[in-house]
C-alpha cells in the first residue's frame, strides 16, 4: 500500500495551474520537524518536501495557512515517468491547530 500521512507546514506555493483537461493543480513545499526514536536513540528529523493536490483537493491547499502545522495524506509518486525523485500527492489535508 502506497499511504503517507504527515504533519508539515506549507513553505512554499506556486500559483495554481490547470492540466489540459482543466483539472486544478496546486503545487507547494512542506516542512517537517520532529524527533523520532530509532534503535533506542532519540533523533531529530528535518525535511522538505515537494507536494502537489488535484482537482478538490488543490482548493483545499490553496486555502491552508502558511506555516500552519497540517496533517496531510496522500500517496507518492514519481515526479514524471522517467524521473527519481518523488511527489508527494495530497488527497486529504486536517488543520492541526498548531503553528
């Protein structure tokens, strides 16, 4: 199963652009922080990540705040087909409450 859940604040976002369909696609950056535990040892974990959400969703993230922690969930993918690096494509998105 292709499931990921994070919580992360927007850093970044592009202006809303429309696929040739004309499907809504919001494009932006997050920012994670926290510490996790791994083998018993206490370890901070910083990350940015790219993320993109269609259709319905697009809306919902261009409506999020800047710097406000969300919990996100989606899936990844490939950026492109003949790409390495990958997206993280938003389906749902839940206002934490905290900034």
């Amino acid at each position: 199963m292709n499931r990921l859940q994070l919580s992360a604040s927007i850093v970044e976002r592009e202006p809303v652009r429309y696929t040739p369909a004309g499907v809504p696609i919001a494009s932006c950056t997050l920012q994670h922080r926290t510490e996790v535990v791994e083998a018993g040892i206490a370890r901070q974990v910083e990350l940015t990540m790219p993320a993109v959400a269609a259709g319905e969703a697009s809306g919902k993230l261009e409506n999020c705040g800047m710097g406000v922690e969300t919990l996100f969930t989606g899936f990844l993918a490939k950026k492109s087909r003949n790409a390495r690096t990958l997206v993280f494509h938003i389906t749902e998105m839940q206002d934490t409450g905290k900034d």
